[in-house]
C-alpha cells in the first residue's frame, strides 16, 4: 500500500448458530418443526417455524393429491435487528400434486400477522 492512501480491509463477524428439523408423519398428515439459534451480528436470537400439512389423496378419481397447510412462523429479533417478515406469523396454504412423469406441483399460500 502507498503512503497516505486509504484501502478496504474486509472484515468477517464470527457467528454461531445451531438448528433442529424435525418431521413427523402419520398416515395424511405431516407435522413439521424448524428453529434455529443465533448468536453474532448483534443480539442473539432464535426463530421458529412449525405445523402440519394434511394430503387428500386422489381427488376425483385422478392421481392428484391436494394439501392443506397451516404453519406458525416466529422471530424475536427486537426492533433495532435487520427486519423480518414472519416474526409472529401465521401461513395458510395449499398444494397441489398432480403425480405425473414430469412431478407437477403447485404450492400457494399467504403469511400474515394474526389480529392482535
């Protein structure tokens, strides 16, 4: 570097984080746990995700199987943390498989917050 000229020097904040899937099913349904905990880049946190998806199998007399799901989605990252969307969130979905060759799917839904 030249005398009294000014560089970049990259720095890379150490974190630590630890999660946990968990998934369990039982005939049509599927019940879903995901969390996580971090701690660097600022307060520690954690964030979770759980619920179920409940599948009707061949509707119509057709190989397509339509789901329903419904899920909890929550961060405690205070108000001075980087913003999130789904910090104390409900998702409601729904997913259709038509069980083709080529494994066609569609999966829609919507996150909000619940009334308060």
């Amino acid at each position: 570097m030249t005398p009294g000229r000014r560089s970049l020097t990259p720095f890379y904040q150490v974190t630590q984080q630890v999660g946990v899937e968990v998934q369990h099913t039982a005939g049509a349904w599927l019940w879903k746990l995901e969390g996580i905990g971090r701690e660097g880049q600022g307060k520690t946190f954690g964030a979770a995700v759980g619920g179920f998806e409940y599948t009707f199998y061949g509707i119509g007399d057709s190989s397509a199987d339509v789901g329903l799901l419904l899920e909890y989605l929550y961060d405690d990252r205070n108000d001075v943390s980087p913003p999130t969307a789904s910090d104390n969130d409900l998702f409601v979905g729904t997913r259709l498989a038509l069980n083709d060759s080529d494994d066609t799917s569609v999966l829609a839904g919507v996150a909000a917050a619940p009334l308060q």
